[in-house]
C-alpha cells in the first residue's frame, strides 16, 4: 500500500483531563490550615472589592446574613441599601478603602493574629495616635554569646576572634572545628586561640564552645563542683552507659553500685545540647477543625468548628450599582471577572467545609471503638477505604485529613494519626491496627520485671497467642521506633536498679 505524504486534517476524539485555575484553587484550599487559609481570604478580599467578611461592620447593611453552615452551601445575598462610596471603593486602592471592612477582629490586630511573639512598643506611636506595634523576637544563641563577650572581654584582638568562634558554632552550641586549623585561618599561635576558647568556655549556658559530649557535660559538671576522677572516668566510657553495662561501668570506675547510680542521676539532670535552649519556635494554639462530642441518644456528633470557618459573602449590591454606573465595556469586563471569581471562592470554601465533614464522619464511624475504648481498639484504616465510602479519590483524603485536628473526649488529635497499617490475625479474624499492636508491645514492656523482661521472641509468642500474627523483626522495628532498648540492656537496668535499692 503506498503512503501518502500529502498533509491532511482528521477529526479524533480524545479525553483529557484539564486543571482549570478554578479548579486548582480549590484543590489548593483543601489542603490549607487554618492561618494559611485565613491569609489567602484576607489577601481576595483586598483584590476583589465584591468580597466582604461576615461579621465585619460592614454587615449592617443586609437583610438577612445568610446561613454558612456548610449544609445549607450559601453563596451570597443581596444589601438592602448602597452607600455613596460603592462605586468610587471600586476603583480606589487597598489602602484607600475602609479600613474596618477588612481590619482587626474582635479587637485584634492581624499582626498579632499570626504571630504571638510582635508587641507593642511603648514608643513609636503613628500620628493618628495608635501604637506602632514593632517585631520582637527571643534572641538568639549569637546574639546571647555577643552581648556576653561584649562585657567580658575588653576590645581588642581577643574580642575580635571571640566572636569570630562564636559563628564556628553549631546548632547545639559545640565548637566542632579543629583548633590547629582556626589556628592558622586567624593567623595565631595555638596557645593563643586556646586562651580565647577557654573565655568563651565559661560563658552562658555553661556547656557551649564544647568539643564534644563529654566534653559538654564536664563543663557543666565542674561548673557545678561534680566533677571528680570517678566521673571523669564516666565521661570517658560513655559507650558503657549507652549499652547499660552497669557492671563494668562499676568495676571501671571503682564505686558501688548505689555512687554509679547517683553518678547516672547527675548525668541525667544535664543538658547535652545547650545551644539548642535558643532555637525556640513561637508556641502556636491549635485550633481543632471538627468537633466531636458524645450523642445522648448514642454514638458520637461530628460537626465542624465554627470558629474556624471562614464566613465570606459577595457583595452583589455593590456589584449592580458599579454595573449601572460602568460605561467603558473594559470596566463591565472587569466586574464580571471579580464577580465570577468572588462567587467561586465561596463555592470553593464551602466545598472545603462539606468535605471536610464528610472525611471526619467516616473516620469517627470507622474509628469508634477507639473514641469510646482507647488507642488499644483502633482499628486499620487506609485512605482509600475513606474515599471508597465517600466516593472521592484517595488523594483528595490525604489533602483533607493534612494539618487538620479533631477534639474528642479523648483529646487533640490530627486526622492523619487515625490512618493505620493494618496487620494480619490468625484464625482468619478481624486485622489489628498497627498503633495498636505497637500500644500493646509498650504495655508488655511497661509491666516486666527484672526476672522477667521479655526477648522479642516472647512478645511475638505472646501477641500470637492474642490473636496477632506479626514477625520479629516487625516487633524489633516497632519497639526500636518507640526508642525501646532492646532485652539485654532493660534487664542491665532493672537489675542494677534492683541491687541499688535493696
């Protein structure tokens, strides 16, 4: 057959799958918590002027505040009167609009919203008589060590390479580099430099500008007056203590068994990592995003938490007053954008609500035995059986259940911790939840003795006879992830505990 190598046009049929931006925001939207979703709604609002917040002082020009319980899918709602300035907000900046349209909440400023740590200074006021609020931040190590050198160490060459040491640290405060080397970067004898790091060694927190881990805890154990030869020689086999080698610490050591005790007491009461005291994170509320409380008539009622859902309307008033006032086809073009775009956001977030409910519905269903029983009655679960029962796509759970918590009378949790592997029972029953199984190999261990620490071919025997078909090295990897020693270091340390306090 000849082939033809004229071109022509065929018609095929194809199907494709499109994002469409619409579409894209509001996969977006699913996966946001709380402060990142809030964020996204302050900045719409500030582009799109047909947006408003519920609550704001703005709402005493509806009718009727419409309903956004996300049963009921509200869109928007028409205002009752338009004020004079309708038209003109439409082409005026962010900055020039009302500011109470999209200032502070219940008195407190979004600033101080999303971060707990700004302050108001006690100066710096704006003219029109607010506060200027001014950033505020814990300090740092650096800026700790800095301040400290500044008073201790006069100016001068010392100072210069004190606070050149101070950058060589790491995180954990510990001074790694090998001085004969920061020796020859500085250009100093190393006598010298061993004068300015044994200055910097006695500043705060005691333990900084170490070499090691022993020798972070001498600096804090002679700071202390501890450091004796016997604990010298401790900090020396500290291999011994991380294999719970009670007996031949003693014997190296040459104390008791009740002075090794009091030697691994001290030990304990240290900080291993002093540099780290500074890398602190602002402490952040979290704000549970469904509720569930115990029936009277039995089970449980979820429902969303109404404080954390957004409650934003379109401003349709504002919208046919602009259009009757518009001349240019550009201006008309422009209104209709902000109004499509406006009605999808809140279409988009009252999705986001209805899915939401409906993921955590199937969770607390599958996951009662938990909620009235514990974690020992948790049962497996995958994200695909919640979007089977749903019919949604797994991937749309996992968005869903992502930086988002539920309460119930058992506590805070976030939804993911309820997703579990399932593993295997004998006997063709019913398969237990991985977090399960690993709760009760931690009771097992809890409740041991010296004469009776269990091997993890025991526990295997013993989660076997209950039922639980499981192998040794899932038992080893399970109790290895709780940070569990393994039998022969717990059985060193209950029977040294034993000997020391008899």
């Amino acid at each position: 057959m000849p082939i033809s190598l004229a071109p022509r046009l065929d018609l095929r049929p194809t199907q494709s799958l499109i994002m469409t931006p619409q579409l894209m925001q509001a996969i977006k939207l699913l996966q946001l918590t709380n402060l990142e979703l809030s964020a996204v709604i302050d900045r719409e609002i500030e582009e799109n002027p047909l947006l408003e917040r519920a609550g704001s002082d703005a709402d005493d020009t509806w009718e009727n505040e419409p309903d956004t319980s996300p049963e009921t899918a509200p869109a928007e709602a028409d205002l009752s009167r338009i004020g004079e300035q309708a038209v003109a907000d439409l082409d005026a900046p962010a900055s020039a609009l009302d500011p109470d349209r999209t200032g502070p909440v219940d008195g407190v400023s979004e600033a101080f919203a999303s971060d707990p740590w700004r302050s108001v200074g006690a100066g710096g006021s704006r003219p029109d008589g607010d506060m200027e609020p001014i950033d505020w931040r814990p300090p740092t190590l650096r800026d700790h060590l800095l301040e400290q050198i500044g008073l201790s160490i006069p100016e001068g060459r010392e100072r210069l390479v004190a606070e050149f040491l101070v950058d060589c640290l790491d995180p954990t405060g510990y001074l790694r580099d090998d001085p004969a080397e920061l020796a020859r970067r500085l250009g100093l004898e190393p006598a010298e430099l061993e004068a300015v790091i044994e200055q910097c060694r006695r500043l705060d927190p005691i333990g900084v500008f170490a070499r090691d881990l022993a020798d972070c805890l001498a600096l804090q154990l002679a700071d202390s007056d501890r450091l004796d030869d016997a604990m010298r020689t401790l900090l020396e086999n500290l291999h011994l203590v991380g294999r719970r080698d009670f007996a031949a610490l003693e014997r190296t050591c040459g104390v008791s068994g009740d002075r090794l005790a009091r030697m691994l007491a001290d030990l304990k009461g240290l900080d291993p990592r002093p540099g780290l005291q500074f890398d602190v994170e602002p402490v952040r509320a979290i704000v549970p995003d469904v509720l569930v409380t115990p029936d009277p008539e039995g089970g449980f009622r979820v429902e969303l938490n109404s404080d954390t859902l957004p409650k934003v309307l379109v401003n349709r008033g504002i919208y046919q007053t602009a259009v009757r006032a518009a001349r240019a086809p550009d201006d008309k073009s422009y209104l209709s954008e902000r109004l499509q775009a406006a009605n999808w956001l809140v279409k988009s977030l009252d999705q986001r609500a209805t899915t939401i409910l409906k993921v955590a519905s199937v969770i607390v269903e599958q996951q009662r035995g938990f909620l009235e029983h514990g974690v020992s009655h948790l049962k497996p679960m995958t994200l695909k059986m919640v979007a089977d029962v749903i019919g949604i796509h797994e991937s749309t759970v996992s968005r869903v259940t992502a930086n988002k918590y539920l309460a119930c009378p058992r506590g805070l949790f976030e939804l993911k911790s309820f997703f579990s592997a399932a593993i295997a029972a004998s006997g063709g029953a019913e398969a237990h939840s991985a977090a399960a199984v690993r709760h009760r190999i931690r009771r097992m261990i809890d409740a041991e003795c010296a004469d009776t620490v269990l091997s993890d071919d025991a526990i295997v025997r013993q989660l076997k006879d209950d039922g639980v078909d499981i192998a040794r090295r899932t038992v080893a990897k399970y109790r290895e992830a709780m940070h569990i020693p393994s039998s022969v270091q717990r059985r060193r340390e209950k029977q040294h505990a034993q000997r020391t306090s008899s």
